[in-house]
C-alpha cells in the first residue's frame, strides 16, 4: 500500500540556516509564494541538509566561543601532556605566540609573520623549528594555550560543544 501524504500548503516565509563557500553560517529567507511554489512540485517539502562540523576548530568558530584577536601561546611540551614546556618555547616566547581568528581552516594568526595557519600546520612548524624535524602528525589544537592556560580542545568542552 502507497505512503498518503497530506497536501499541506506553507504559509510562508520561511527562514532556513545554511553555510556559505567559506562555512560561515548564514539565514536564506524563503518567502512564502516561492515556498508554495516549491511544495506544488510534489508531496515533500525540501529539508535543509545539515553537516557536522567536523573539527573542534569548526566548531569553536561556528559557535564564536573565541573573539577575533585573543592571544594564544605556543606550549610545546616535554614528553607527556603537562610536563613542563619545552627550553626551545620558553627561549623563543616571541615566535610562539598567535592570535585566534574565527576563520575554520587558518585560525592563528602568527604574530612572527602576520600569516594566518591553522592550528596544526603552525604547531608543525614550531615544533620543526624546535627539534629539527617536522612531525607527521600531531594535535594542533592542543598545543595552543589562552591567558588562562587552556588551550583550544579544552576551551571547547568547557563550553560544550566538543565530545
């Protein structure tokens, strides 16, 4: 036996949540003649598609938990996680340091250069500059710190919105 679908008519205008080319969330009001238009074309109305964000760098900019231009530190650490930071960052302090932008890829702007990187590709560097050799991965986002000492994965499970 065939689905019955009810013939609902939208009173309109509708208001859908999308994401631009650079993934900045932006509103699409539909008026209500283009939404009566639509839904004449066949029995479903169509429902917006709506894509995790992926990264905790993603979601900290798609929430705008950070403002544009707070300072983050470079804590390149010995060892295991929260054992003393590396002689190299403590003697270099000028080159670790960076300013977060709500941008979802390059969200350090380095203050050495005044290039934007993203997290991990700037930690890359810095680590490289500091042993010599590039490491072939690494998680980006903890390496950098606010005043507060915490750094990018913390700052978002604080204010929820990272497993």
């Amino acid at each position: 036996m065939a689905p019955q679908h009810q013939n609902i008519q939208p009173s309109g205008p509708f208001t859908v949540l999308a994401q631009d080319q650079q993934g900045r969330p932006v509103k699409i009001i539909i008026p209500a003649g283009v939404a009566r238009l639509a839904n004449s074309v066949g029995p479903h109305t169509a429902q917006p598609t709506v894509v995790p964000s992926r990264t905790v760098i993603e979601r900290l900019v798609l929430h705008g938990v950070i403002p544009n231009g707070e300072p983050f530190w470079f804590v390149y650490l010995n060892g295991k996680r929260r054992s003393p930071i590396h002689p190299w960052a403590q003697a270099n302090q000028a080159l670790c340091r960076a300013t977060f932008y709500n941008d979802r890829v390059n969200c350090l702007k380095w203050d050495s250069d005044g290039q934007l990187y993203s997290a991990t590709g700037l930690a890359q560097d810095l680590t490289s500059m500091a042993t010599g050799r590039r490491p072939k991965s690494l998680d980006g986002p903890q390496f950098w710190v606010n005043r507060a000492g915490q750094d990018l994965v913390e700052i978002a499970k604080q204010h929820k919105i990272w497993p």
